[in-house]
C-alpha cells in the first residue's frame, strides 16, 4: 500500500471527533478535526483517519454515514501510522 504522496478516496464516514485546539511549536495554536473513512468496495476494506485542520476543521459539518469524496489528498504517515 502507498504510504506518502497523494490520493482521490470515497468512503463513508465512520466516526468524526470534536475540534480541537492544538498548541503549535511557534506558541500558536490551530483547529484540528479528525474523521475516519471506510471504502467497503474491496474485499479487504480500506480506511483512512482524516485530518482537517483551520476554518475547515470548525465548518465541517458532515456526520457518521455520509458519503464524502477527497480528490487529490496528501497522504502520509504520522509516528509511523
């Protein structure tokens, strides 16, 4: 599997965790959301943990169960996840 560059997905959201705000290393702080994507269309199933961070991560408005579309994501691992 592709562990960095970017990626188009669809997938159903699964679970969407409240803003939160993170300290930045300058002092600042920033919103952050995460969201996890399933993709049932293979056998195996994929999923992706979604980071949306600033004004998009306070407007996002989507719920456990909509459908959403990502086109040209970056996809990268963090601590090795």
């Amino acid at each position: 599997m592709v562990q960095e560059g970017t990626i188009d997905f669809i997938g159903v959201i699964n679970w969407v965790d409240a803003t939160q705000d993170i300290k930045l290393k300058n002092g600042t702080s920033k919103p952050k959301r995460t969201i996890e994507l399933l993709d049932n269309s293979s056998s195996n199933g994929l999923s992706i943990v979604l980071t949306v961070w600033g004004d998009q991560s306070t407007y996002f408005t989507g719920e456990v169960g909509n459908v959403v579309a990502i086109k040209g994501a970056k996809l990268s691992l963090y601590q090795g996840r």
